[in-house]
C-alpha cells in the first residue's frame, strides 16, 4: 500500500515496486489504452522493467472516501516516468462497481490533464446516475516506449435514496382526490430518515410508512385545496439516508375535472341540410374516449326525438347517418303548412355528448336547419305585383313574370298553340319547411348545375311520375332516357341545362285603376313607364327570391346587359320536337308536347314542375287555347306513376306542386323579391 491508500500495479515481463511503493507486489494488469486513442500498437512490443515504468501516486480521493452522487469529486494524482517520457494519452481513470459482474463497462471513465505542480494530473469524476455502494477508482498510465503501470484506490459512492413514485404515474390523470404512492430505498447508507418531505402545489403531503417494504403512503383532495386544483400538478418527494444525503423525485400529472373536448363537429350552426346526413363530430381526451358514452340528440329544444350512437371511424372522428326526412316537414311555397295542432321542425336541435375513463362529461347542443322540401318550379304560374314603400304602400300593374304569353314567341301558357321557336323558363325557387310567424327560414337554395327542361316528344307515355307513393308528382320519369341531342326514339326525352336570370329591372308603377278596390297597396304614381330591360316584348322586371336569388331560369345563354336578357329561345325544329302542318322536308305532322323543369337542391331535394303542354306545328301561330288553333286532339295529362318495387310506369295521374295565387289577388312582392 502507498502512504495514500493506493495499491500500485505494474506491468511487463519483469514486476518490481514503484520507487514509493512499500514492497508488495501485486499481479500484473495488461495496459488498455484510452477511449481517447493514442498510439497503441507499439506499447505492448516494448513493455520495458519495473524501473521504467510509470510512478502513481493516488493523491484524491483518499482511499475508503465517501463521494456525494451529486457532486463531481477531483481526481488528482502525482504520475512520473522512471525512465522517458509519459504518454499523455494513456493518463486516465476508470471507476468499477465492485460488485459488478465481469465484463461490464465502466461506471464513469476519464481523461487526466496535467502535469501541474509537482507533476499531479488532474480530472472529475461524474458521479450522476450511479447507484450508492462500494466502487474502486483505477488511475493508468504509459511511457511513450509502452512501460505501463496502474494504480487503485477504494471508494464509497452515495447516490441517496432512491425514490420511486408509484402514483401518480407520471403524465396521469387523476379526478377528486389521489392516493400517493412511493417508494424509498436507501440501501446501503439505511435507514431513511423520517418524515419524508412530499408537497403538491405548495402544500406538504403527508406520507407514512405501509406494510410494503419501504412503502409509504398519503392521500390529497384536490377540492381541499383554495382554489380546487386543476391542469396539470407536479408531486415532489425527497429523503434523507443515514448520511443525510437527500435526493428528490418529481411526477407531473393532471387534475381532469374536464369532459373530452368536441370541436369540427356536423352540421354546424349555420348549416342548412337534408335528406340524409352525416352527423359527426372530432372528440378528444388526453384521459382516454369512452367510445360508447358518444351520442347524438336530435330534436327539439326540449324534447330529444333521435339518439344516434356516433361511432370511431379514426383520428378522433365519430359519425353516424341521419334521414332529415324523419323530422316532420311541410312545403312553405306550396302552402303546406301544417293543419292546426301539428308543427314542422325547422330549426332542431343537435346535442352531441361524451364522456373520458375517468368519469368527465361534455355537452355541445345548438341548432342548425333542416330543409327537406324540394324545389318548387312553374311554367305557367300566375300574375304577381311589386310593392314599394314610398309615402303608401303602392302595387305595380300585375303581370306575368315569365312574360306575356299572347305575344308569339313568347313563353306559352299550358294549352297553347306554338310556332317553331318559343320562350322556355320557369319560375323555380328552392321551397322550405315552414311554421306561423317564421321569419328567416332555412334555404338549401337551388343547385346551379342541377336544373334542366325535359321535352318530350312521345306523349304516350308520361313524363313526370310520384315516385314514392304519395301522389305528388316528384321525378321526371325515369323509364324515359335523357340526351342532349335529338330525340331518335320514342323513348328518349330531350334535357336542356337552364341558367339564372339574375335579379334586375323595375315594374311598371303607372297609375292601374284596377288597385282602385285593392286593400293591400295604393295604385302607383309614376308618369313613365319603366325602361326596356333587353326587348320591349320582355317583362320590365326579373324578380328573386329570399336573399335576392334568381327567380327565373331560362335556357342560355342568358346575356344581362344583351338583346337575350331573358334567355333563348327553344327551336323545336332543330330538335325533332312536334311537326310541320304544310309537312315540308318531310317533316312529322304537328302535335303535343309535354315539357317540364326538375330541379335539385344543394342538400339533394328534387322537384318537378306541372308538365306545360304545348302543341307544336312549325308553321302554326302561337296562341291559346290550342283546340281552337290547330290542335286535333285534347292535351295529354303528361303525369304518372312509378313503382319503386315493380321498376314499372303507369298512367295514373299525380298531382303538381305550383305556385297558387292568395284569395285576395295577385302575389305581392316587396321591391321585387317574391317568395
């Protein structure tokens, strides 16, 4: 042993004692070079004596000393060569668990720098990480011609306590109250000092020992505290052992008094849907998703009519299917309004709910709109009036809003007589669900590219069919096979896109002597006419409807500003649609055709007009009715049935959705906006 508690050990063929060493020798100790590198392939091959190897003298720490794991010892000792020069890369330290099984790495390793005075080198130990117990600290070191030599010394390592906190677990979540749960082992510097010091949000906790083997235990309300506790908590813990060295552990988790959050959640608010939906909603809990707890309400403010169990479908996503269609309905427009003592729903409520593993519930409710009532389409509705608000309530003469229909070429009524080229629109407006005293109703509107005229020229067969068993005419018949061109056979029904006539122009607002009797408005009092939109055989005025919507559609193009303001004509020749009376070029004789609109709204809703029935002679005038200008026949009924079931048509007639006209006289509509 050196005069410093070191053992010195040396290396090569011949072992004697350092010069300093006290005479006994140990077993020799093969040199390993550094984790730093250095040359080694020559150290070996010149291992040289005993009197040339390097002298080691241990001078820190003292040999049998007690390390903190906290703190970072210096590691000093006084290394001379007998004989050369040292190498300076293989001047290191290496500290071993004793108990450590063979082979296992290193504790802590290390360069030494130097040499300082009185050729000491120096380095640290890092302690942090390594367990409490018995180590030894080995010093190496060569010459530059290989002689090398080592030098051990015993040392303590007190890591402290070791504390385990077995809840809260770290990143839980936890609701009302919790039992902590640690560990504390101070082996080998015991016992643990008691009490522990444990606090949670600036309040100690209380822990006692357990039956269990270095067990203790406390419990915490988070309602004992000022305010509740809630978010997120850290638990600290510490110990003392026998050497008083103390250690602190830490776990962070979460006080969950909160349901799961529900966001992107479907319909929304301001939504306005139909036929059938998805109801769904992005649900999250950092607590964990009871799958099952997770509903949806749909009714009304009070009365919940439908529970949807809304299922995972990924991502935080949870869905399930919805018909609106089982909601009681009604049409606004077609005055459907529901006999007293039965209601439409307009405005239901959606609650979605949930519920996370630990208990915490969540409510999102409000309303969103249901419109499942389809498109209402006319092409031959009645005569309306503008109204406008000047020093009275005055009506405008009434007329026609698809234009005059005694004028040829023009949009005939139904029953009329009909040249080559005339007029087709419609009157569409997207229809509602409705109730007394409903001031903004929930409009889908029409689908822009989703509203044709069908013209057919075989009417034999209908043309408009009820679909589901209610007698209300609903879909164009679908045995019939729609193209774009010129129909070839009796079954092909010829389908024109028609496009929006935007809102513009003013009605005629001249004195009409027959609002003398009128009790809803003053006649008007302007002294001109109102200017000519595009031609003067057009009505002065396009009307709209709810937030300023087209009210009129009509087959493109449509040119605002152009001599087609109102749109285009339809040319029955050039399309193979009725027939000539003079039977030039070969043509077929004159005779009916059924014509009608279908259009679909934005939530899928579809409608159909009353088939307009025209008889078509190329050569003939337009007028009406058609049995008293050409017409051999009377007017086909153009209406039937569909059987879902059989996939079968039949000839019973359906009954037509269209604009009626109030007891008291014509349609008013404020500033142009009707409906």
């Amino acid at each position: 042993m050196n005069r410093h508690g070191g053992r010195v050990k040396h290396l090569g063929p011949i072992f004697l004692l350092a010069a300093i060493g006290c005479g006994t020798k140990d077993a020799p100790r093969p040199y390993a070079p550094p984790p730093t590198g250095g040359s080694s392939g020559s150290l070996f091959s010149d291992a040289g004596t005993s009197d040339q190897q390097p002298v080691i003298e241990i001078r820190s720490p003292a040999g049998g000393a007690l390390l903190a794991a906290t703190s970072a010892p210096e590691v000093r000792a006084r290394i001379m060569a007998s004989a050369g020069f040292l190498e300076p890369s293989s001047i290191h330290f290496i500290l071993t668990r004793d108990d450590a099984a063979m082979g296992s790495p290193a504790a802590t390793e290390g360069m030494l720098t130097g040499p300082l005075t009185d050729a000491q080198f120096v380095g640290r130990l890092n302690l942090s990480g390594l367990a409490g117990g018995a180590y030894t600290l080995t010093i190496q070191a060569a010459t530059t011609s290989g002689a090398a030599a080592s030098a051990t010394v015993s040392v303590n390592v007190d890591a402290g306590p070791g504390i385990t906190i077995v809840a809260p677990a770290k990143g839980s979540h936890r609701k009302g109250s919790v039992v902590v749960s640690v560990v504390v082992d101070s082996t080998p510097f015991e016992p643990t000092m008691l009490p522990l010091e444990a606090t949670l949000a600036g309040h100690p906790v209380d822990l006692q020992p357990t039956n269990t083997p270095n067990g203790y235990q406390g419990s915490v309300d988070f309602r004992g505290y000022d305010p509740p506790l809630n978010g997120e908590q850290l638990l600290t813990v510490a110990a003392k052992n026998a050497n008083s060295t103390r250690t602190v552990a830490t776990a962070s988790f979460v006080v969950d008094d909160d349901g799961p959050t529900i966001d992107a959640t479907f319909p929304l608010p301001a939504d306005v849907v139909g036929r059938v939906i998805d109801v769904r909603a992005h649900i999250t809990d950092a607590a964990g998703v009871v799958d099952s707890s997770i509903i949806a309400l749909i009714g009304d403010q009070t009365t919940p009519q439908f529970k949807l169990n809304l299922l995972p479908q990924g991502a935080g996503i949870y869905s399930a299917p919805f018909d609106t269609a089982q909601l009681t309905h009604c049409g606004l427009l077609s005055g459907g309004l529901p006999r007293p003592g039965t209601y439409c729903i307009v405005y239901p409520t959606v609650s979605f709910r949930a519920a996370d593993d630990l208990g915490n519930e969540t409510t999102l409710s409000y309303s969103f709109g249901v419109d499942n009532q389809p498109p209402l389409l006319d092409l031959n509705p009645p005569e309306v009036r503008i109204v406008r608000r000047k020093e009275t309530i005055q009506c405008s003469w009434a007329f026609d809003p698809l234009g005059a229909h005694e004028i040829p070429g023009n949009m005939p009524d139904d029953n009329c007589a009909v040249g080559q080229v005339f007029q087709l629109r419609a009157r569409a407006e997207d229809d509602v669900n409705g109730a007394r005293f409903l001031e903004v109703a929930p409009l889908a509107t029409i689908d822009p590219a989703r509203i044709d005229a069908y013209i057919l020229n075989d009417t034999s067969q209908p043309l408009t069919v009820d679909g589901d068993g209610d007698g209300i005419c609903d879909r164009i018949n679908p045995k019939l096979v729609p193209t774009t061109a010129p129909p070839k056979s009796t079954r092909e029904v010829l389908k024109i896109r028609l496009a929006a006539v935007m809102p513009q122009g003013a009605a005629d607002f001249t004195p009409d002597p027959s609002l003398s009797a009128e009790t809803r408005c003053n006649m008007g009092d302007d002294p001109d006419l109102p200017p000519v939109l595009c031609r003067s055989e057009e009505p002065t005025i396009a009307i709209s409807y709810g937030p300023r919507l087209p009210a009129i559609w009509s087959l493109e193009p449509v040119e605002p500003s152009g001599l087609r303001c109102f749109g285009n004509q339809f040319d029955a020749f050039a399309n193979h649609i009725g027939g000539s009376s003079s039977r030039g070029l070969g043509t077929a004789p004159p005779g009916w055709a059924c014509i009608a609109v279908q259009a679909t709204d934005k939530v899928g809703n579809t409608g159909v007009s009353a088939p307009l029935r025209v008889w078509i002679d190329y050569d003939g005038n337009q007028s009406c009715p058609a049995q008293d200008h050409g017409a051999t026949t009377p007017p086909p009924d153009c209406t039937g049935r569909f059987n879902e079931q059989t996939g079968t048509v039949d000839g019973t007639p359906c009954t037509s959705r269209r604009y009626t006209q109030p007891a008291a006289g014509p349609e008013l509509c404020l500033d142009g906006n009707c409906g």
